[in-house]
C-alpha cells in the first residue's frame, strides 16, 4: 500500500492505493463519526464488492446498510439522488453516519452530493473501483449530478474524510473502463508532469495489461498532482482549472449526444485533441506535439476524433460549461506538453477550426 495526504488544514484527509484494501476496516473505522454507515453503489458494483465492504465493517462492530443504485451516467440525476435520500431517512440515518461511496465516479459524485446535502453535512467516504475514479474524480472534493443542458453543473464542493483505491477492483473493469481512466491519467503529465508523460510512453503496455506495480505507480502519482492542486487551489478559483484539459470540449460531446453514450475518458480523449489543435493553430506548440499527444491516447485506445454534431452545436453546450467567466469561454491550453495554463484569448472562428479538425469527417 501507498498512501498520501490532501492537504487541507484541518480538513486534510489521507488517500491509500493497492491491493486487498476492501477488506481492511481498520483503515476505515477510525474516520468515522459514528459505528454506523451507509454503502452507497450501484448495480455492477454490489454484486462484486459489496459484501465484502459490509461484512469487513460488521466485523469491526460497525452498523452497515447499503442502498443499490442503477449503473450509468444518465442516471446521475435528480431522481436518482433522492434514492439516497430514502435510504438514509427510511434507516433513520444521523448527521453522524458515514455515507460510503462504493464504485466509479458517477457513485462518487452522486454520494458526495448527497452527504454535502443531508442534515446540511454528513461525513463520507470514497471507495472508488474505477480507474478513472482512483486517479481523478475521488479526489478534490467536486461533487455534482447533471442537467439536461450541462454535465455536473449542480453540485458541491465537499472534501472525503478518506479515499481508499483498492487496485485489485480493476481486475473486473472492462477494457474500454480502463482506457477511460488512462484519459486522466495521461492528462496529469500534459498539464504538469512532462516526467510522468514519459513514463506513461514507456510503460503504457504495462497499464493495459493491468500490471499491479505500474498501476499502483501511476494512481499514486496522479493522485499526487491532484492533491497538490487542490491544496493550493481547493475551489477552482485559479490552478485547479488546469485539472481540466479537454473537459470543456469532452463535456460538449457528452450532453449532446446524452449521457452514457460516450464514457466520460472517452469525452475527454477527443477534447484534449481539440484543446491540442487550438493550442497549436495559436502558435503554442508544434504539429509535431498534437502528434505525440495522439498517438499515446490512440496507444491508449481512446477517440482522438470526437462527435459528429455540428460546430455550432459544440459552441452551444460550450457556453454552458462551468469555466465560462463574464460570458468569456475560458479553455485551458497547452503552452508546451507538460505546461498548461488557462486562457481566454481564443475567438469562435479559432474555436470551431479546431473542433472541425477532430470531426469524422
């Protein structure tokens, strides 16, 4: 096991990576208010971890009951949040009990949310079981469902008192979950570890074969760039921003073709492309960069190519994003692979030649 800390001041919380972690209470008990806690999942999860969350905390003398939501992004809704709600009212749930948050980023999220909203704050957990979610949305305190006109755009910031990424849940992940999470990955070294990119383009083989030290490695080491961003920059006032590589453009691709369509790595594979296009249609970096850059996220198995909707369209759903500041889109760019920063320099015209670009064609 590896572990680190967010660094928040009193708020400061420790993040475990490796294997065999379900079962190990002792790493959870102490963060809890009360000796009973909810587990929060869904239906691809419980069937294969559930049990052993729950009967590791029953073992230590913790009260645990568990609520079952369905599987997919297009139920990280409203109606789907207020499950939750049941379950903690109908069990009689304090502000005391501990919401567990128990697989990928959509019950991450959707658990956050819930534990910012009930009694106005009741502490939680996560346990992410998904690539993407060890190395990126367990991590920083952004919790949030979607809007038919915008992903994640209600929400909380609201820090875990722990994350526990327990590696051997990613045995069960299928192919395409996995190439997801890479998306995240690779981005920590587009936007601020040229070293780690290299290592990503030496080990990358070794990730796809699911090898347990180079897994444990690159969760580690994500997750060590997302704790020292959020540190600085916990609310997404400056630095934090940076997090979002292609997000600006992934999320165009997710809302308007419906959530679930397309995974949200995959969304973020071709929005980087497109924030690597525009970043070199601006004098930025090099052709031979958006190259590199392509060919590690085709190495991954990821788009690199995004939706076939119209350029207008993705400027629609653009101007909804969260990074819209005083009606300006502000995109974070790539002044050199390894160095992003946050700009709003660009105009439509540049925008949309760089969407066209990675549209089939």
């Amino acid at each position: 096991m590896q572990s680190l800390k967010v660094e928040l001041g009193s708020r400061s919380y420790p993040i475990h990576v490796g294997p065999g972690l379900l079962d190990r209470a002792e790493l959870i008990v102490p963060h809890l208010q009360r000796r009973k806690a909810l587990v929060v999942t869904n239906t691809t999860v419980a069937p294969l971890y559930l049990d052993r969350v729950v009967h590791a905390l029953q073992r230590a003398g913790i009260t645990c009951l568990s609520c079952e939501l369905p599987d997919g992004e297009q139920y990280k809704d409203w109606v789907t949040l207020n499950q939750i709600f049941d379950a903690l009212l109908s069990n009689r749930c304090e502000r005391g009990t501990t919401l567990i948050a128990l697989g990928g980023g959509v019950i991450g999220d959707m658990g956050g949310f819930a534990a910012a909203c009930y009694q106005r704050g009741m502490p939680f957990i996560q346990i992410p079981t998904t690539l993407l979610s060890q190395v990126d949305s367990s991590v920083g305190g952004k919790t949030a469902i979607n809007h038919p006109l915008g992903k994640n755009m209600i929400g909380a910031f609201y820090q875990p008192k722990l994350v526990l990424a327990d590696t051997d849940t990613l045995a069960t992940l299928p192919d395409r979950e996995l190439s997801a999470g890479l998306a995240e990955v690779i981005k920590y070294g587009l936007i601020r570890d040229l070293p780690f990119l290299d290592w990503l383009e030496n080990n990358l083989e070794r990730l796809l074969a699911r090898e347990q030290d180079a897994l444990i490695h690159a969760i580690h080491r994500s997750c060590t760039n997302k704790a020292e961003v959020v540190a600085a920059d916990e609310r997404e006032t400056g630095e934090r921003a940076l997090l979002n590589l292609g997000h600006t453009f992934g999320h165009a691709i997710e809302t308007g073709l419906g959530y679930g369509e397309w995974l949200h790595g995959e969304a973020v594979a071709a929005g980087t492309m497109m924030a690597a296009e525009l970043s070199a249609a601006m004098g930025l970096i090099a052709g031979a960069d958006v190259q590199r850059i392509e060919r590690l996220l085709l190495r991954a198995k990821l788009p690199v190519a995004g939706a076939s909707m119209p350029v207008d369209r993705y400027l629609d759903l653009m101007r909804h994003d969260k990074k819209v500041d005083d009606g300006r889109l502000r995109l974070v760019l790539l002044e050199s692979v390894g160095r992003a920063f946050i700009s709003d320099a660009a105009n439509d015209g540049q925008i949309a030649a760089a969407i066209t670009a990675r549209i089939p064609k």
